[in-house]
C-alpha cells in the first residue's frame, strides 16, 4: 500500500521475480500480468483483513 495513492483501495503484490500487480480490497481483481493461482495465498489475506486493509488506507489516503 502506498500513500497518496490513486484508484480505488488497492493494496500492491510484488513476487519474487520482480512481477507485481495490485488487487482491489473488496472485489479481489487483480489488474497485472499476474494469475490470481500465482498469489492464492495473498488473496486469501487480503479476503480475511478487509476491515483492516481499509483502515490503513484511509489512513494513508485521507
């Protein structure tokens, strides 16, 4: 997550070979040249810290 960012609350994914996309908080989309098998893992946090990850963006992001 970054501040002053843009879009809609969105958090980044950045793998391990240097790919990232990023991934709406409520609608999971991914927007990247990345499969959603390829971060199973990282969705399913993000599905289970909503509340949480909305919370640091509008902190972020007043």
């Amino acid at each position: 997550m970054s501040a002053d960012d843009h879009l809609l609350p969105h958090v980044h994914v950045k793998l391990n070979d240097g790919r990232e996309c990023t991934v709406d908080i409520d609608t999971l989309e991914i927007k990247g040249r990345i499969a959603a098998r390829e971060i199973r893992d990282e969705l399913a946090w993000i599905a289970e810290n909503r509340a949480l990850l909305h919370g640091e963006w509008r902190r972020y992001n007043p």
